[in-house]
C-alpha cells in the first residue's frame, strides 16, 4: 500500500537484499550438498544391481565357487557363493554368543555396579578408543593372539573371536544406553520387595532393557558380517569349496570371496562380485530390518 | 491508514537524544501524543489457541514501558510481535496491526530483519555469544554494516552506556561467557545498543539475576530510557512501580486490563481484577 | 519369638547365599569390561612386540625416511614414506570431499530442512556408513574409476582418485550426522539474540550456529579423518598396490592398510621380515589413529564443558 513512501526502518533494502541474495545461494549449495550423499548411494546400489543383474540365480546360492568363469554362466554347470553364505552365518552366530555375553556383561558392570570413579571413567574412555582403532588392526591381533598364540589356526572360531573384539565397543555403549532407559523407579519398585541386586538386574532391568540391547547387538553384528580386512588377516579361506562344519575349521565369509572376485582381472567377474554384492547386501538389509522391527515393536518413542 | 503515511521518513537519521521525531498520531488513536508503537486489535495464535486478545496500546517515546502481568498471559508474546520475532516460531500466526511510526510492521513490504535493526531485543536469560566481550558487542554492528569507521569507540560507548565498561575495560578479548550472570546480561544490553536502535524490548532481563545485578540492570534502564525508548516485561511490581513511566497490566488469557501512567496503575487502577494483581490477590 | 525369628533373618538368612550369588555375578561383569582393557594391552603388546622384531632387522631411521618400500621383494627396501605417503593422498582427499560436502550437509539439515524432511535424509545418509567397505571398493572399480578415465583416458585401472572419492563418500554421514547434532544442540537464545540484531538467517547460520558448533564440528572432522586413515578394503581394490610417491592421483598408490591386505593374502612366511612389517606398519597407523582419535574425545570433552 505505501510503495511511494519510505518505510521508517532507514535504508534497508539494498544491504538486506544482497545478504538474503547470498542466503538463498547459500541454502542451494547446501542442499546441492545434501544431495550429493543421496546420489552416491543411489548411484551405488544401482552399479550394483545393474552389474549383477541376472548372475544372482538360484545356483549361484547354492553351489561352491570356481576358478572358471562359465560355471557361473545361467545354464552352466553351476558356481557360486554357498560356502561362503554358511561360513558367515556360522560366523556372525558364533561373535553374536561372544559378544551378548561380553558386551551385556561390561555394560552390565559399567552402568549398574561401577561407581563414578575413575576405573570406570578409564573404562569408558579405553572403548570409546577401542571404537577408533581400525579394524584391520583388529586383524592384526587376531592373527597374533588367537591364530598364532593360542594356535587356533585359521578358523572360524578365531575368525569369530577376532570379530567380537572388533565390535564389543559398540555394544557395550549401545547395551549402556538401553540399560540407563530403564527408569530408576523400576530397580527401586524391585529393592523394595527385598530383591538382591543380582535379582534386581537379573527379573528387572535387563528384560526391560533387552529390545535396546537386541538393536543394538544386531546392528553391530550386521557391521561385523560386512568386515573383510580383520577375517583376512586371520586367514580366511578364497577357495573353499564345502561350508564349515565345526568350530576349528577353515572357513570363507561373503566378504572375503567377493574381494576376490572383484580383484580378478576378468571382466565376468565383476559381475559375479556384484552379484556377490548383493547376497550380502541382502543379508545385511534383513538384519538391519529385523532391529528396526524390535525397536519400533518395543519403543514407545518410535 | 492513509494517516499514517509520511511520517517514517522523520526517524531515518537518527543519531542521538537531540533529535526529535515529530510523530503524528493514528487517525483515532486515544491517549499518548508520542507514540512510536501502537497496536490495534493485535491477536497472536500459536496454532488454535489465541494468546493475545486484541491488543490495543500506544507505547510512548523515550520513555520506560513495563508490561506486567501473571505468567502465561502474554507479555513475552506482544513484546515479540513488535520486533516480528514471532516470524521465528512456526505456529505463531499475527491478526491486526502493529504500527512502527505509523507505519504497520506487518505490511507486505515490511522487512523483518529491518525492522530488527531499529528495534533491539533483550532477552530472559543473558545469551552472549560464545565470542570475545568486544565482538559480542561488535557483532550488531558488522551485520548491520555499521563497522566501518570506530568500531573500537562505538563498542566502547556501548559498554559504557551499559555500566558494564569499568567491569571489563582490560579484558573485552576474553570471553563474553566468561561473565557473571549479571554482567553477561549488560553485555547483551550494550549489544543491543551499540547498533543505536531506537526501542530496545527487554522481556524480563532481570528475573535470572541477584539483586545486586537487579538493581544496577534497573538504574541501565532508567538511564536508557534518556536516548531509547524502553519497553520492559517484568514479573516483578515493584519493579515496574520504581522504573517504568508507562504501566500495562495483562490478564490471562491474553487480555490487556489496563494502561496508563505508572502512578495511576499502582495507586489507583480503574478496575477491580488490576488491584487484586496489584496488591498480591493473585497471580 | 517370632521377634527373634526376624532378627535372623534380616543380618543372616538366606541373604548369605545371595551375597555370595551377587559378588560372584559382580566378578564375572566386571571381567568382562576388564576384556576391553586387555584388547587395548594386547594390541599394543602385539604391535610393539612384532615392530621390535622389525626394528632389529631395519633401522629406525631408514624406515621413517626412506623412500623405497618393498619389504618382500629383492632388491630390499624398507621406507615406509611411499606408504604413508597413500595414505596421506587418500585421507586428503577424501577430507576435500568429505568435509565441505558433510558441513554443508549438516548445516541445511541443522538450520534449513523442515523436521519431516530431516528425520528421513538424516538417517537415509547414514545408511552411507552402513554400507560394507568392500562394495565400495567394488563401486570405485566399476563405476567411478570409467567415469574418471572418460574425462583422463590416461587414468590407470588403480588410481589414487577414485579410492579418494569413494573414502570421501563413505565419511559424509559421519562428518554430517556429528555436525549437524552439535549444531542443533546449539541453544535457541543464541539464534534469537542474532535475530533480535537484525541478522537474516544466512548470518545466523554461519556465524552464529557454525561458530558456536565449532568443537563438536572440528571434533567430527578428525573422527572422519581417522576413519579415512583406517579405511582398508575400499583403497585395497581401488588404489592399487604400487607404493610410490608421486603428486598424480590419476596413477595407483599403496595405503599402509593395503599393504597389509597384500601380506595377509600372500603366502609370507611367518617370521620373515616381510611377515615382521605387517606390525610395524600396523603400529605406525595405530598411533596415527590412536592420536587423532584422543585429539577428537579432548575437543568434545571441552565441548561439553562449554555447554553445560
Ligand atoms: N512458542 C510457543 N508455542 C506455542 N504456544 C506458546 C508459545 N509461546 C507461548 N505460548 C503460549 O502463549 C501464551 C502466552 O505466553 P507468553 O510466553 O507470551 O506468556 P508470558 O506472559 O510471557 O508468561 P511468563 O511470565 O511466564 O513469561 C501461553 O499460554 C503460552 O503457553
Ligand atoms: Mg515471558
């Protein structure tokens, strides 16, 4: 209504404009940005599927791999990734029982017996380092203590046992969270009926804190199944042919075979790689959907 | 509002408490012959729920303005609809005029972040910027483009204006957060200043301080209201009896009950609900 | 009688066999946060132990300033500089991806995104994170490294870029989600305090917000760093294994963690001196790590302190 007069707030547009011109290219490199992460994983998964489109069969599961190339052809005699589908299960089962034991117990002792001294502030502070070391480091020690050391071989309980170490930090820290999520008013509900501490942890805070633990375990482990460098330094195997069948046996996992189809300098196997990509993918997309499930089942947030 | 054209043009240079605004009054506006701001039939919504109901008021210039009044009836809302810091909350909605000199803030073509710069703000809690004292001070100035020329001395007169320069003359590089409580908010007071606004809106700057920090905030007050005009939330009567020149009493609900001189509020209100808020009945 | 009845229960009774119960339970918790300090000891027991072993085949000196690596291979050499060299291409790299691209990220998702839109590209970004290294180094072999030779035929199958883009990509989340949580637990008053000065939202946001987050930023920036220096399978496959310094990123190089990759898959012998420079390599990347990694705890330690 009032162009022709001048406002009273002094000379503002020519200054404020120009800021606001600034902002708005501002705001659309920053949302440029923001995009550029979006493409990359949808670039990513695209490469991915587009290379393996028709290698994934139903052969390629079920058979072991091979040297040569047409056995993994649609209608060949068949090649593929099965023993190393078996050695990760068996493996990601095997670091799952060492780590709920570990890294519930540590949480355990950290959040609901520790005091605040200290030890305990040298603990938290030691894994959260732990949470920094690079995971072939963690190779590296598995290979000296548990292959070498403790003469374990090149097996899969060594290979589990090094993969534990790797992601017990973060499941002590994501057992912690859930473990301060349960309300104090419960363990007191509990000490008031005369139960032990032992009984107290035991019938009320870790049933209440288990959905937590449960994510956050099976997000760690979904990590762990992922992880070539650290299973490599332990010694597992290329060119295995049957699956593992016991604790002290040599083992494959779908990383480790996948490394090797993708260095080959044959152009057919990057799409085996690929479709090695994509088991494992797969894999990883389960278990990340089954923690989203128990979390969005058991948390009343979500 | 034909009326109120043509008379923004009186404030543009302003410099210091010599010069005189000749401001003219809304067609129909009772009451104050100097107001620079003046609401008409002013409503804030969050969302559904209305918080001001109809504000009619005119705020004089270069006087001490306390808005007083229970909790939650919207003191902190009319003060932030002056200075539009109400565009910042998403579900906050303006019906009504709010006129700046006569001109309705809430027109169109109305800048906010112009209207910001000639109508400062300080807040409940001191919230200096985890900066040096002097660029906490400084920092109005750059945005506003007013640094070139004696940053050093503007920033200076602003600490000194707000009592706070004696405090702080050897150590403006270290850390505005390095302050006391009471310091921190004089700090915040001379941020406001140093750009020379011409209002300068407080929402209750003393309610997190001692009274020692009270009372030097309440001398600043007094001394502003020489060269800006004040205009103040405060939760504390006495308070508002000692400084403020013009008293409004809000009731909740977001009701204005009451505004005239200060005097007039404290000894003798119009209505029975302002005297029993007055004399502690409630609220 | 029944009086004396309640007295023994309460001092003796069966809370004798839940004591004991509780303090065996106790133990056994408390062995198990003890694992994660013996996994610290050992790593560094492991490395010192197997560099010594190095150390008395190849001198110190020679190791930190030569510029020839080939351990396995006659004519031997032993300076590591090619190798950290790699490494040092790779991590910078990725960091001038990574950091402009994860700030300004955080930022819009901080100050700009509406909060519908932020819950989904926040988490959407991290899958970025949960995405195995590998498929990575696969992406780079497939995918960029022909984008990067359409543009320089000259670009070799292995090369220093596309292992730097890839890297680059991979840290994103963790520079955006970190930045963006420090920017966002940045108080209001601050922002208002701006706005009531007349600050438009751009002078908000960067300098106010992004000045005030600085710490928790900086901090997310060495995190990424370190994650970088780590990273291991992703450069394996598309760096390439030719150790050298050279100012080309367009030719193939060798991380320090891809040499290792290139010991752990050939057949060494162990306790040859091939075998010996796996630990030194190793420790000379986990003090590079460990480093950065206690800088980042000291900044958001700091951080903290600022806040509350
Ligand atoms: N950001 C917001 N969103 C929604 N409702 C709000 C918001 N801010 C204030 N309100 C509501 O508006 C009403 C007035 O609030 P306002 O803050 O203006 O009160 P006040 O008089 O300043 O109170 P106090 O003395 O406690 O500061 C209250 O009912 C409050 O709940
Ligand atoms: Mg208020």
């Amino acid at each position: 209504m009032s162009t022709e007069t001048e406002t009273p707030f002094g000379e503002p547009t020519d200054d404020i404009e120009r800021k606001r011109l600034i902002g708005r290219v501002f705001v659309a490199i920053c949302f440029a940005s923001t995009l550029v992460g979006i493409v990359a994983l949808v670039a990513l998964i695209a490469d991915v599927l587009y290379e393996s489109w028709g290698w994934v069969t139903w052969e390629f599961l079920t058979y072991p791999p091979s040297q040569v190339v047409e056995n993994f052809m649609p209608d060949a005699r068949g090649a593929g990734i099965y023993p190393a589908i078996v050695g990760s299960v068996f493996l990601i089962a095997l670091t799952a029982v060492f780590t709920i034991f570990l890294g519930v117990g540590a949480a355990v002792y950290l959040e609901e017996y520790a005091a605040e001294s200290r030890l305990k502030s040298f603990i938290e502070a030691n894994i959260a380092n732990l949470a920094g070391v690079p995971s072939i480091v963690y190779g590296l020690l598995g290979l000296a203590i548990f292959v070498r050391a403790v003469q374990m071989g090149s097996s899969l309980i060594a290979g589990a046992l090094t993969l534990t170490l790797l992601i017990l930090p973060i499941v002590i820290v994501s057992t912690q969270e859930a473990l301060r999520a349960v309300p104090d008013s419960q363990r007191q509900a509990a000490y008031g009926v005369g139960a032990t501490k032992w009984q107290v942890i035991r019938d009320v805070v870790l049933p209440r804190a288990l959905p937590g633990i449960m994510t956050g375990t099976i997000l760690s482990l979904s990590r762990a199944i992922g992880e070539t460098a650290p299973i490599l330094m332990v010694g597992a195997s290329t060119s295995l042919f049957v699956a593992p069948d016991g604790l002290t046996s040599p083992f494959s996992a779908m990383p480790m075979t996948v490394f090797d189809w993708a260095k080959r300098p044959e152009p057919e196997f990057q799409h085996i790689a690929a479709a090695g990509i994509v088991v494992l993918l797969t894999i990883l997309l389960l278990m990340n959907a089954v923690a989203i499930l128990i979390r969005n089942k058991y948390d009343p947030r979500a | 509002m034909t009326a109120n054209r043509g008379q923004g043009a009186t404030t543009e240079t302003r410099t210091d408490s010599s010069t005189e605004s000749v401001t003219e009054r809304v067609a129909g506006s009772p009451g104050v012959d100097d107001a620079v701001i003046e609401s008409r039939d002013l409503k804030v919504f969050y969302g559904d729920d209305q918080a001001l109901q109809g504000i009619d008021m005119e705020i004089p210039e270069k006087q001490v303005t306390a808005l007083i009044g229970p909790s939650g009836c919207g003191k902190s809302t009319y003060l932030r609809s002056i200075n539009r810091m109400n565009d910042l909350i998403d579900v906050a909605r303006v019906e009504g005029d709010l006129y700046f000199h006569g001109k309705n803030v809430y027109d169109d073509d109305v800048d906010p972040v112009a209207l910001r710069r000639k109508v400062g703000m300080v807040f409940q809690k001191p919230n200096p910027f985890p900066k040096s004292i002097f660029d906490n001070v400084a920092y109005g100035l750059r945005v506003q483009g007013k640094d070139d020329g004696d940053v050093e001395g503007k920033v200076r007169q602003a600490l000194e204006r707000a009592a706070l320069l004696d405090e702080v003359e050897d150590q403006l590089d270290s850390s505005g957060l390095d302050l006391s409580g009471g310091q921190q908010q004089r700090l915040c007071i001379a941020r406001a200043i140093a750009t020379d606004p011409e209002v300068v809106l407080m929402d209750e700057p003393a309610s997190a301080l001692d009274p020692v920090a009270t009372s030097k905030i309440e001398d600043l007050v007094e001394e502003l209201s020489r060269n800006y005009t004040v205009v103040i939330v405060t939760h504390n009567m006495q308070q508002a009896a000692r400084i403020s020149d013009k008293t409004a009493v809000f009731l909740t609900g977001g009701h204005l009950a009451e505004f005239d001189d200060t005097s007039k509020i404290f000894e003798n209100p119009e209505s029975q609900r302002v005297e029993d808020y007055i004399t502690g009945k409630f609220g | 009688m029944s009086g004396a009845d309640r007295t023994v229960n309460i001092s003796n009774g069966n809370s004798e066999v839940n004591d004991r119960t509780s303090s065996i339970v106790k133990y056994v918790f408390f062995s198990c946060a003890l694992v994660t300090v013996l996994t610290t000891l050992a790593i560094i027991l492991v490395l010192v132990q197997g560099s010594f072993v190095f150390f008395r085949e190849v001198s110190i000196v020679e190791y930190f300033t030569g510029t020839d690596w080939s351990p396995v291979i006659r004519p031997r050499s032993y300076g590591v500089l090619p190798l950290i060299w790699g490494t040092l291409v790779i991590t910078l790299g990725s960091a001038l991806i990574a950091l402009p691209v994860g700030t300004a990220t955080a930022i819009y998702l901080s100050e700009y995104a509406d909060p519908d839109v932020r819950k989904v590209i926040k988490p959407t970004l991290e899958i970025l994170a949960g995405i195995p290294t590998i498929v990575y180094g696969f992406f780079a072999l497939s995918f960029i490294t022909p984008l990067i030779q359409r543009v320089f035929p000259e670009t070799g199958t292995f090369n220093a870029a596309a292992g730097a883009i890839v890297v680059g990509v991979m840290i994103i989340p963790m520079v955006s989600s970190l930045s963006e949580d420090a920017m966002s637990s940045v108080p209001d008053d601050l922002r208002n305090a701006a706005y009531g000065l007349g600050a438009t939202k751009f002078e908000v946001s960067t300098n106010v917000v992004v000045p005030s987050a600085l710490s928790g930023i900086i901090a997310s920036y060495i995190l990424a760093l370190s994650r970088a220096i780590g990273e291991t399978m992703a450069v394996t496959l598309a760096v390439g294994m030719s150790p050298q310094i050279t100012a080309n990123p367009l030719e193939s190089m060798q991380t320090m963690t891809a040499y290792m990759v290139q010991i752990g898959i050939s057949d060494v012998s162990i306790g040859s001196i091939g075998y010996q420079s796996l630990f030194a390599v190793g420790l000379t990347l986990f003090a590079m790590t460990l480093a950065m990694n206690l800088f980042s705890l000291w900044i958001k330690s700091r951080y903290r302190e600022e806040y509350q």
